[in-house]
C-alpha cells in the first residue's frame, strides 16, 4: 500500500524528489567518505473538521549531505577590533625579491680516494 501511495503523493513529484535528494547524498558521501541522510516525513490531516474521510497527505524531503574537511586560517586581532593576517605587534622585516640573472655553472666531480 505504502509504495502505491507514494507515488501518487504531488503526482510523483515526492517520488521524483526523493530520488533526486538519493542522487545528490549518494555524490556527497563518495566525495567526502563521510555518511549522509535522507528524511521523507508525511503530514496527514483531514480535510475538513469533523470529516475524516477525506485526508490531505502533505510530503517533505530534507537532506543531510555530509560536510567537507574545511581548514582554519589564522588572524590577528587590530586595537580597533579588525581581523588582519600580519601581527601588528610584529615588525615587518624589509623583505624584497632579488634578481639573479647569472646563468648556472656547470657541476664539476670531485674525485676521491676511496678504500
């Protein structure tokens, strides 16, 4: 009964759904190792008061997809309250690239007297 009336919940847009939400936690969990769910829950209520035969059936999917590893990236706090990546309570050293415009020497082999 269960499978029968599903599929006519929204016409099969519940069906259609749920098989999607499948797809999309199937791709997360592959891509993360991590576990994830799908959650299908049903409303029934009457459709009018005093009437029980006639029932409205409202359906809602949710998923979980699990999480990717996120890193952390260091801050520093300012006196004014503001994140920055240098410490401010640090000196900055004069720091500057060099050019080398020398073109490598040729390695020599240096012989030894083994034993």
């Amino acid at each position: 009964m269960f499978q029968e009336t599903i599929v006519q919940i929204n016409n099969g847009a519940a069906v259609a759904e749920l098989s999607d939400a499948l797809t999309k936690v199937v791709a997360a969990v592959r891509e993360t190792g991590k576990s994830g769910s799908i959650s299908l829950t049903l409303k029934v209520a009457p459709a009018s008061k005093g009437n029980t035969d006639v029932l409205l059936v409202e359906s809602q999917v949710k998923t979980k997809l699990p999480e990717p590893e996120r890193g952390m990236t260091i801050f520093y706090a300012t006196d004014n309250n503001l994140l920055v990546r240098n410490d401010p309570k640090q000196q900055m050293l004069p720091l500057r690239v060099v050019e080398f415009d020398q073109q490598p020497r040729e390695l020599r082999e240096v012989k030894t007297n083994a034993q």
